[in-house]
C-alpha cells in the first residue's frame, strides 16, 4: 500500500504492555513514517517511581511532560509524516490523574501540574489519528512479563485495571482527531503479518478521510 502524500501526525496511545513502541516502529517502517518512542531506556526517574510512587510521582510525570511537550512540537514542525508512542494527553488524562486519585501525587504538585498542561495544550496541534491499542490487564501482564524490564515487574494488577479505567474513559470523550480503537486482545500482529496486515488497512482508511 501507498502512504498516503500529504504530511500526517499518527500517535498511539495504550496502557504499559500494550505494544505502542512495537506498532509505532512497525507502521513507521510500512509507511516510511518518522518515528518518536517515549523515554524510557534513558528515563531517570523511572526505576525510583517504581519503587516508591508517593515519592517520585511528581518528578516523573514532569520529566514526560517535558519530554512530549518537546517531541510533539517537533512533530508539529516537522516537514514530514511522523507516528508517536504514546501521546501528551496519556500523561495527564491517564497517569497523574490516576497517581492523585490513588494518592500518590498530593493537590498541591497535580494543581500545579495540570496547570502547566493546560498552558500547553494552547500551542499544540493535535494529532490527525490517534491510535488506541485496547488491552485487557491479562495480556497486558502476559506482555510485560515477556519484555523483561525489571522495574516493571513488580506493577499490580489493581495499578494496571485503574490504568484501563481512565483510558476508556479517556477514549470515550475524546474528540481531538480521528480517533482508531485497535482490539488487540486476540492480535499478534508483530508475529503474525495478517493481523498487522488488518492494522494496515484501518490505519490507511481512517487517513484518507
């Protein structure tokens, strides 16, 4: 299939383990797409969040603020097509809200923290197809499990399903852009080429309308 001609912003969003990094660097590759992957390997917060959340919370979700406020006027200046592992919005509609709500992240630091997205949000462009990679917590234990990353070994099933939660209530309202939900539940589509094949063809059709 062709790419499409004209510039497009593709970002996918999911809960961790879903398979965004796998997905973006897959379609970026189909689509000689540009790709942006979030900082984890180089993250320095993430491996103390882990093991204390109350404590590193604020840190954490400041650094990715930073960091996709960053990517993401990149992108927007960008002559050409670009695809990002998970979006600016996840941070804050899924991640410090949830942090505050289970409270590990205090009035005082998301007040603070919500603001500065706020202020944010009035100098970006939003992406022309978000790309939500919907995951039950069974498969996305299964494939946290199988990736390996120490710090993530030790993430709750309870953290994971409250995760799920704000990202479907996210989804639902969410009015930005063109918006595709991927059922990845019963996908393989880094192992199994028609099922990346499916992936292929919706992602095409939703960017030419």
């Amino acid at each position: 299939m062709a790419h499409p001609a004209r510039k497009s912003f593709i970002a996918i969003a999911g809960n961790i383990g879903s398979g965004k990094s796998s997905l973006t660097t897959m379609l970026s590759k189909k689509f000689s797409w540009k790709p942006y992957f979030e900082s984890v390997e180089d993250n320095p917060y993430l491996a103390d969040f882990y093991a204390d959340m109350k404590r590193w919370s604020f840190h954490l979700q400041i650094y990715f603020l930073s960091h996709r406020f960053t990517s993401h006027k990149q992108i927007v200046e960008s002559p050409e097509s670009v695809i990002q592992d998970r979006s600016i919005y996840e941070d804050a509609e899924i991640f410090a809200r949830n942090l505050h709500e289970i409270g590990n992240m205090d009035d005082r630091d998301y007040n603070n923290y919500i603001a500065l997205y706020h202020v944010m949000m009035e100098y970006l462009q939003p992406p022309d197809l978000m790309i939500y990679l919907r995951a039950s917590v069974d498969t996305l234990k299964a494939q946290i499990a199988r990736r390996g990353r120490s710090y993530e070994q030790s993430i709750s099933r309870e953290y994971l399903e409250q995760l799920n939660s704000h990202y479907e209530s996210w989804i639902s309202h969410y009015t930005l852009g063109s918006l595709l939900v991927i059922e990845s539940d019963n996908l393989d589509f880094v192992h199994n080429e028609k099922d990346f094949a499916l992936i292929e063809e919706q992602v095409e059709k939703n960017l030419k309308k």
